[in-house]
C-alpha cells in the first residue's frame, strides 16, 4: 500500500523501530505495529504534524492521533473549527473524514518511549517533504510540538536557527506555506495546563483566520 508521497507500509528505514514493532506485536496481536499512514484530504490546505504514533493509539488503529489520549482534544477541535465530520476518532473506519486537512508525524513509526532518536526522524523526513511539495499554494502548517517544529523545517531545507519554536508563533517557510506552532496535545501537556482548551483553540482560530 502506498500513498502519493511514496510512503509504504512495508518501510523499514528504521531497523530499530521495525525491530520494535515486532516485539509490540507479539504482546498485542490484535494492534496493526506497522507505520501509520498520513490521513485525510490529499490536496488539504492544512497538514497537522505530530511526533510519531502512540503505543496504543495510532500504532494500534492505523490512523493518526486515533484511540489515545492525544487524540481527544485534536479531534474535537478539528471538528469544531470544521475540519472534521466527527468530534471523536474511534477507528480506522468509522467513518470519520477530514475536509480540507491532513494530519501526518514527524516519525511514522512507534518509537519506544515515544521518543525516537535523530536517525529516525531523518529517515522519515522525506516523507515529510513529500507532503509539503504537494500542499496548494496558500497553505498552512500545524507543528504539533518541538520535534514537529523541527522535522518541518528541515524537510524545506531551511536554517533551524531562523526558525525558533513558541506556541502560536507563525513562521511564513516560503511563498507557498505558513507554519503555526503549537504545544502538543498530549496527556501531559494537557493534565498539566501547559496547553489548555482554549490555548488549542486559539491557534486553530489563527489557523481558520489564514485560511478564510
């Protein structure tokens, strides 16, 4: 299976992260511990990136952001600013559809810990920059956290030094594409208030503001 940046399901850049996979699966048979797939409209206006699949989220449904926490917030916000035909996310096919958005992560594989290392993340990079080549003229782009922020830069070729990271912060990349920062919506991020509701909303606003 491939989608229009060259992604595979059979990827294996990373032999740590397929070694991984393989162990997760053993312990959770039913859980997909394959790379996830971006999701959503190929042609969307918006690319939301997040980190990387969660262990029993993305990694076990196949879609981003889909059956953990992480997801909560994302998709409830997606759908209230009108980017998702559903609040909730429950499975790769309920039938949930995204207009005008796309969601994908920095690294497409579960990492363990959820933190993957340098390699990995550059391996998967040009995934990535596939995604952004093919954005529409006028488009924007969510950086779900740090690793986010980052792994967009680089896909564009650009100095990381010119482009600091700060929640809501805009970065105008080129002619074609905005970024738009924002604190991940984790389970930590969230319990602690470091990213509240409204502080999520805020930044969609932005986002919607752009693209009206």
């Amino acid at each position: 299976m491939t989608d229009p940046t060259g992604f595979t399901l059979e990827c294996k850049l990373c032999s740590r992260l397929a070694e991984f996979l393989q162990e997760v699966k053993l312990k959770h048979a039913d859980y997909q511990c394959l790379p996830v797939s971006s999701f959503g409209d190929n042609n969307a206006h918006l690319l939301i990136v997040g980190l990387a699949p969660g262990m029993h989220g993305a990694n076990a449904t196949g879609r981003p952001f889909t059956g953990d926490h992480a997801g909560i917030l994302l998709y409830q916000t997606l759908h209230r600013f009108g980017f998702a035909s559903s609040d909730q996310s429950v499975s790769a096919d309920d039938g949930l559809l995204l207009k005008d958005c796309r969601i994908t992560n920095a690294v497409r594989c579960l990492p363990p810990q959820n933190k993957p290392i340098g390699a990995e993340v550059n391996n998967c990079n040009g995934y990535l920059q596939q995604e952004l080549e093919q954005m529409p003229h006028d488009s924007v782009v969510m950086a779900l956290g740090v690793v986010a922020h980052r792994a967009v830069i680089r896909a564009l070729g650009l100095r990381q030094n010119q482009f600091q990271f700060g929640h809501a912060v805009e970065h105008r990349l080129n002619p074609q594409l905005l970024l738009i920062d924002s604190y991940h919506c984790s389970r930590y991020n969230t319990n602690t208030r470091r990213l509240t509701t409204e502080m999520f909303e805020s930044v969609f606003a932005q986002i919607r503001g752009h693209m009206s």
